[in-house]
C-alpha cells in the first residue's frame, strides 16, 4: 500500500515532521517516507496573516487538489471534499479549545462549540474519501467532554466511525512517560477500515468472534490493549487484568446518542462492532528520560528573553504567599513574576453578590532542569502562571523559554518556525506567533514513534 497522507489542521507540519522523522531542518530537504498529497491549514482567528500556513508552506511547498487548485489555506468546512487526492492515511490533531486543558472542564461546552464543529469536517472526509487508516490527535478531556454528559462527545465520535465501517484504537499518552521531554496528555485516536489486512490479523491473533459471549469478547480485546494493537506495540504498557476492561454498546443513530449517552471512558481503549471495550492502563517505559534541561541553549541567549528584575520579585526572593483579604497589594507588586506565581489569598465577589476568598496554591518559580518541561500552552511567553521560567546555563540569569527551546520542547527542529512564505515572500515570524504556534503543536517524537508502527502496518496491505 501507498504510503499516501492527507493532513488535517495541519498547523506547522507536527505530523508530517514525525511521520518522516524530521530532526533537524536539513532532513526536510531528504526524500519523505510518506508522501502527503494534500493539506489544510486555516486560522480563523488571523485577520491579515496566515503564519502556521506560511511556514508549512515555507517548508515543504502546498498541494493542489484534483481541480488543479490551492485549496490548503480555505475554511476546512468550505472545501469540497470530493476534489480532495486520493490517500491511504488521514492525520490531524483537530482543535476542540471548547474543553482544552487550558479551561475548566465545568465550562466545556463540547461539540456544539465553535471549535467542536471541525469534527463534522473530518467526518465528511472520511464518508468522501474512505482512507483505510486514520490518525488523530486531541486534549485529553476529549473523552470526558461535555462536563454535563460524561463521555458524550466521543461517544459521538465512535459512533461516526463505526458507521462507515471502522475499528477505533485509542490511547491518553503522557510523552514523558515515555522518555520525552514534556509532560503533556494526549489523546491519540487511530481508525481502520474493518476490511484491511491489519484488521483481520487483529482478529486472527486474538481470536475476536463478533458473535462470542461477551467475557470472550472481553478476553480477545484485552489482548488488542495490552500487547497486539496499534498503541500497544508504539507505546507498551503493563499487563492488566480483563476482567476489568468495561463494556458499553454505542446506540443506534448519534440523534439518541447525543441525547442520553454517558460513559465513563479509560485511558485505552477500542471500538469494534459498535462496542466499546475500555481499561486504564498504565505505561511500561524503563528508558532515558530528556530533561527541559537537556534542550536549553548553553551558549549566549538574546537579551530580550532575560526578565527585568524589577518585574521578577517584589519582595525577598523566599516569599511564596500573599495574604489581600485586608488589603490589596500595589499594582506595581501585583505585575510581577512572583506574585503572578506564588499563592495567594484575595476578596472576591461572585455574580449573584456572594463574598468569599479566593486562594490558589504556590508553584515553583524556576521550572526544574532536571524534569521533562511542563505542558506547554498557546499563552507560553505572556505574563502567565502557565509560562515556563528558567535559569539561564550560561549566565544564571532568570529568564523565559527561547523560540528555539519551545521548538526543541515539542520535538521540532530548532528553528522550524522562523520562517514563513508569505505573499511569495520569505518573512520572520514574530515570536509571541512562534510561541503560539508551539503551545498549539503535539509532540513530534511520539508521531515518529506511531509512524514506524505505521509502516509495518502498510507494508503487509496489498
């Protein structure tokens, strides 16, 4: 089988880098194992500029689809599906903000927001150009969205599949817990057509009977979990017992489903036959581990990326805590690193006139080198608790992430996003953009992983 690739909210070319085992800039001008015949990259939210489009473009050129046109920097739900090329393998890591893990799940609004709608994109690519396998990414409370109706939105999604004919794997995946440098969870989603090879030696080596009582059906799903699937071969875990693996049928029609379906879905799981066989498992990893450490610039770093001490501490650098309930701090004092992080306890008043005191816990100041880095975020460099914080290797200094190391965090080559083609003209990406760009990416090292299993897989498909 052709290892033919169409990309989806392809963003800065995370699974193009992976699948092709992009390390530094230089392998992008190497000959690519897969071959993507076409691309979407579109940002509503940039009225004048295109950056995450530009620079794929930069790197790798654009794709037309069968009309002859460039139709990879269009509204997604505006293309028509039917021109698309041709593709064996359908990737995407699909933007859901509604319930992403920068907000609370109690606000989640699920896929009636207006980033859950993209879902209905990939689903009529799917009914259009019916690729045999399907890779995608998302936030990991994907599987637990709406917070009203556990379990629903997926649940939506499943069924989807298994209306065009598909067994779904899916797997919550912790880079770090596999020796990368980021703590970031993931939820990772791969679908093939029941009528591939892969699929029926599955079924072969299991010994799945569509037919047999459910503790057998139990026992042939455990072993897909736990050793023999998709995810179990990338990314191995330790053995689990089958009888705790639950089952739920998906019902019939997603206009029932949306209406009453709630499940409790686990970290691993599959879909097969419209039944759900899902289990938390947990990883079994006994490799190196890359450090935010191991990623930091040892040589001389920009100034611009030092932070002025007068914006660093208010106060004596041991001080944690802040107590405003009597009295508020002066604002000077309040717009600085220290307070931003550190605890505090403050009046607040809700909505319908209720007094009470808010207070949030202290986190560390200096990030650890000796840790992978915290999830990275699209506010990553703005004045936020969720900013990284180091230590400069080469002068001690405090200071924010480089572009380069936000790169590096997310297995990109250093420098990936310095450049876009824009208008046919090359141009620098503006920084707050290329941080951006990162906190919005996936990690490129856990795709490369997948993408090895992946060509084992297309190498036993006619």
């Amino acid at each position: 089988m052709r290892r033919t690739v169409c990309e989806l909210f392809a963003g800065v070319g995370g699974f193009r880098c992976g699948l092709n085992g992009v390390k530094t800039l230089a392998d992008i001008k190497k000959p690519e194992r897969w071959e993507t015949v076409w691309f979407s990259q579109w940002e509503p939210a940039e009225k004048n500029t295109q950056y995450a489009h530009d620079c794929y473009v930069y790197h790798f050129g654009t794709c037309l689809d069968q009309n002859g046109e460039d139709t990879t920097n269009l509204n997604i739900e505006d293309v028509d599906k039917r021109t698309l090329p041709d593709f064996n393998l359908l990737v995407g890591g699909f933007p859901c903000q509604d319930y992403s893990v920068a907000s609370s799940l109690a606000t989640s609004k699920g896929l009636e927001g207006k980033k859950g709608i993209l879902w209905w994109s990939i689903r009529e690519t799917i009914e259009e150009k019916q690729p045999p396998f399907v890779l995608l990414e998302n936030v990991d409370r994907l599987i637990k969205s709406p917070a009203r109706q556990r379990g629903r939105d997926f649940g939506i999604m499943l069924a989807c599949f298994r209306d065009e004919g598909y067994t779904v794997e899916w797997r919550i995946i912790n880079a770090a817990e596999y020796g990368f440098q980021q703590r970031r969870r993931r939820a990772f989603i791969f679908a093939y057509k029941d009528g591939t090879r892969y699929n029926g030696d599955i079924q072969t080596r299991t010994g799945y009977d569509r037919d047999a009582e459910a503790d057998k059906k139990r026992m042939s799903m455990s072993q897909v979990l736990l050793r023999d699937g998709f995810f179990a071969r990338t990314f191995p875990v330790l053995d689990g017992a089958p009888k705790k693996i639950q089952i739920k049928e998906l019902p019939q029609g997603l206009g029932a489903l949306s209406d009453s379906f709630s499940f409790g879905f686990e970290n691993t799981g599959i879909m097969k036959d419209g039944v759900v066989y899902t289990l938390k498992t947990v990883p079994a990893y006994e490799g190196d581990q890359v450090t935010l450490g191991d990623i930091m610039e040892t040589g001389q770093v920009e100034e611009r990326y030092f932070i002025p001490k007068e914006r660093l501490y208010y106060a004596a650098p041991d001080v944690t805590h802040s107590d405003e309930t009597e009295k508020r701090l002066p604002k000077e004092d309040r717009q600085t690193w220290q307070y931003l992080r550190g605890a505090k306890k403050l009046p607040r008043k809700a909505a319908n006139g209720h007094e009470y005191i808010f207070s949030e816990g202290a986190i560390p100041m200096i990030d650890a080198e000796d840790r992978p880095a915290r999830t990275m975020l699209t506010s990553e460099g703005n004045f936020s608790r969720t900013t990284h914080i180091v230590r400069d290797k080469k002068t001690g200094r405090v200071r924010l992430l480089t572009a380069g190391e936000t790169e590096r965090i997310q297995g990109f080559p250093t420098d990936h996003t310095k450049y876009c083609l824009s208008n046919g003209q090359v141009v620098e990406m503006p920084l707050n953009k290329r941080r951006f760009m990162m906190g919005n990416a996936l990690v490129v090292d856990l795709v490369e992983l997948m993408g090895r299993t992946l060509e084992r897989i297309f190498e036993m498909e006619p």
